[in-house]
C-alpha cells in the first residue's frame, strides 16, 4: 500500500497523464484527484467507489467525457497500483 505524501501523489498523477486520457496538460495537472485517490484507498475504497470517483472527476473537475471502458481501466490500473 501506498502512503500520502508527495511522492505518491505526484507519481499517481503522472501516471493518470500517461493514459492520454487528457489531451493537453503535464505530469501535475492530476494532482487533485490523485490526493483524493489515495485518501479514498488509504480509508479503504474498493474498485467500484475508486471508478465512480474518477468518472465523476474527470467529467466535473477536467470537463473531460471518458468511456466507461477507460474508466474502468484506469480505476483497475490505480486500484493495483495502490495495493502493490
């Protein structure tokens, strides 16, 4: 498991960019939701409440429309991060 610090947020937050799921923006544009996520993991969220926040996010946060199918995937590839 990961820890909140700024390491971890900073390395989620990359991560998420490198999805392409934003088509401008840098390593840091995530740094907001990244810091939720690992709040939301560390308090115990399972796989579904970690997609429901990143869609919810992404759309209200970054005005950004993802298919269920990315944020399914994305949320997978967080949810796995976190835990190993």
């Amino acid at each position: 498991m990961k820890t909140l610090n700024d390491f971890s947020t900073r390395k989620l937050s990359k991560m998420i960019y490198q999805t392409n799921i934003m088509p401008s923006g840098n390593n840091t544009s995530f740094l907001k939701l990244s810091d939720h996520l690992i709040k939301r993991l560390q308090d115990g969220a399972d796989l579904e409440k970690i997609n429901r926040i990143i869609s919810s996010e992404l759309n209200s946060a970054y005005g950004l429309d993802v298919s269920k199918k990315q944020s399914r995937e994305l949320s997978e590839e967080i949810y796995s991060w976190f835990h190993n």
